[in-house]
C-alpha cells in the first residue's frame, strides 16, 4: 500500500547528471560523447515542443517535397532535420550526418571523432492523427584520422560497431532511451521544469513476449511460413498490436514483451524499415535488454552496409519469440 513517503519520492536524476555520472565511470573518456549525448537532448526537448503544439502552429500536413526515398515528406519531417542537424553543428562533436530526410552525408565538423545516422521523425504520418512517433539515432566513432575528410569506411559502418544508440519516443510523455553498450536506460521529459528524468533504469527484455507486431494488411502478401508463425501466436494466446508507428511498437513490446515484424513484401523486397537509421540503433537497444533482432537470417547488427539508405526487413524483439519466427520462417 502507497504512503505518504512514496508519494513524496524524490525526483530522479536527470539526463545530464546521469551523463556525466556514466562518463565519470569511464577514466579514458574525453566528455565528447557526453557533449553528443546533451546536444541530442537538447534537440528533442526543441523538437517535443514543436511536435506538441503541432496542430496550433500550422506544422501538420506534408510539406510539399518528397525525401531522398520518394515519400511525401511532413512539415515536422523537415522540421525536425533541421533541429538536430542544428543541434549537432552547434555542439561540435559529430564530424559527419546520415539522415532519412538527406539524399547525401552531411559533413558537419571535420575535427570531431562522431558520425550520428538518423531518422528525424520516425511513423510521421501518424503526426496529424495524435499516435505516438519518434526519433532513431545511432553513433559511430570514425575510423579515420580527426581533421581528415570523413571516407566512406567512415560511413559504412556495421551496427556492432555503433558506440551508442537511442531513441525519442514523443507519446503521451516524451522519453528518451538510449544505451553506450552498458545497458539501456529511459528518461521522461518533465516540460514544466524543461529536464528529461531517469525513470526507467536498466530495462530489460523479457526472453517470452504475448505480444506480435505485424500489419496483418499484407497476409496475401507474407510466407506461408511467417503466415504460420502468426497463427502459433495466436494459438499461444499472443495478442496483436500494430501501431504502426516503429519507435512506440518496439519500445512497448520492449517494456512488455513482444515481437515486431516488418517482413520482406513484394512492394519491399528488401524490407521496409531502413538498416543505418532505424533498424541497427534499434537492434542495439534492444540487444543490450536481452533481446534480439534479426533480418530474417543474420544478426541486425552484422549485416554489412553498401548503402547507408538500404532497406533491410527487422524481426526484433523478445529473445525465445524472435527466435521462435526464425526457427520457423528459415
Ligand atoms: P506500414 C512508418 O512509416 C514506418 O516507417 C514505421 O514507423 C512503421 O512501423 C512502418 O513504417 C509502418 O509501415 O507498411 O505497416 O504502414
């Protein structure tokens, strides 16, 4: 039963103070990717405040333009680019930008040692129907020598290599979680005081979901051996979520177990989902929680990158469920 005292529990720690206290717990580290950390932060506390007052600030809609993969770009889209790629200018730490909504790499600063992939806003035509959307980042340290151009072996870099990874989940409370591959931590964004929370420390996976993720619009279009996989879930008792939105589906199954599908569709031979800026950061988070994610044959996070716009399909989540659908769609 609660008491007062529970009622009265101190706030936690925020984003920053955890930062430096992580960074402290390492004698090697030089607080740039502490700074890279803060100036993501900085830019989704930016980008929550857009993105909440959305339909008051004429931001709703498409923007006209479409993005380096044919989709109709939204105004937070745009908005959104511009945030963080400010964000990570005016911080100094990133020496070069992949993003979804850049048909080539940004060169930012070429003395810094970071390369961050991103997808702005992720499920952003969810934006003008209020579901939950979100931002995906990953952070490589570059192989080449600082103050040199950044090459491409800079760019194609494998998601074992990333040195962190993260998420902004912009719902019914913004969180932002994130892992430097000592487990995955989540902090919420309290607005009135402008800072982001721990609240939820070392998060953990469940090995056994009751959750799929799938849109079961494409049945005619899937295997009948994922078709058989969805019907096990069933038969197990699994329920189906599909929000449609990446970010919201991966962190609930996350939290509450579960399996998210994006299989190969005729119209996405490769997959939907892109491997630099969605799937690897997210693959990485959800390793670090006992999870796993997979393309359907190899690891996520060894598939090697040609391209840093390529497709891959993404089976992530719950470990025994994800390897349960491997088992079965192999
Ligand atoms: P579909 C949003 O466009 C997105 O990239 C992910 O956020 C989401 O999980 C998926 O595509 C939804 O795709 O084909 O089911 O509408």
């Amino acid at each position: 039963m609660a008491t007062t005292t529970d009622l009265g529990k101190p706030v936690g720690v925020t984003l920053d103070r955890y930062i430096t206290l992580a960074q402290d717990a390492f004698t090697i580290a030089t607080g740039e990717l502490s700074q890279l950390l803060r100036d993501i932060g900085l830019a989704a506390k930016i980008l929550n405040r857009e993105i909440t007052r959305s339909g008051l600030l004429d931001l709703e809609g498409a923007f006209g333009a479409q993005n380096v993969q044919g989709e109709a770009q939204q105004k937070l889209d745009v908005v959104a680019n511009i945030r963080f790629k400010r964000a990570l200018t005016n911080g100094g730490q990133v020496c070069a930008l992949i993003s979804e909504e850049e048909q080539e790499v940004i060169t930012i600063n070429p003395d810094a040692n970071y390369l961050v992939a991103m997808d702005p806003l992720d499920g952003s035509s969810n934006i003008d129907v209020n579901v939950s959307i979100g931002t995906i980042f990953s952070i490589y340290r570059r192989k080449s020598e600082k103050g040199s151009q950044v090459t491409e072996e800079d760019v194609l870099q494998p998601g074992r290599d990333q040195v962190a990874a993260g998420y902004v989940l912009y719902g019914s409370s913004t969180m932002l979680v994130y892992t430097t591959g000592r487990g995955v931590n989540g902090f919420t964004y309290g607005p009135t005081i402008g800072e982001f929370f721990l609240s939820h420390h070392n998060i953990k996976c469940t090995p056994d979901g009751k959750i799929y993720s799938i849109n079961d619009g494409y049945w005619n279009e899937m295997s009948e051996e994922l078709r058989a996989f969805i019907q096990k879930c069933r038969e197990d008792g699994c329920t189906a979520r599909y929000i449609g939105s990446l970010v919201a589906d991966v962190h609930r199954n996350l939290l509450k177990g579960g399996i998210y599908i994006y299989p190969p569709l005729p119209k996405y031979p490769d997959g939907k989902l892109r491997l630099m800026y969605e799937a690897n950061a997210l693959a990485m988070i959800v390793e670090q929680t006992g999870g796993k994610a997979s393309d359907g044959r190899q690891r996520i996070l060894d598939i090697p990158v040609r391209d840093f716009h390529q497709r891959t399909p993404l089976f992530i989540g719950s470990a025994n469920l994800v390897d349960e659908c491997l088992q079965m769609i192999s």
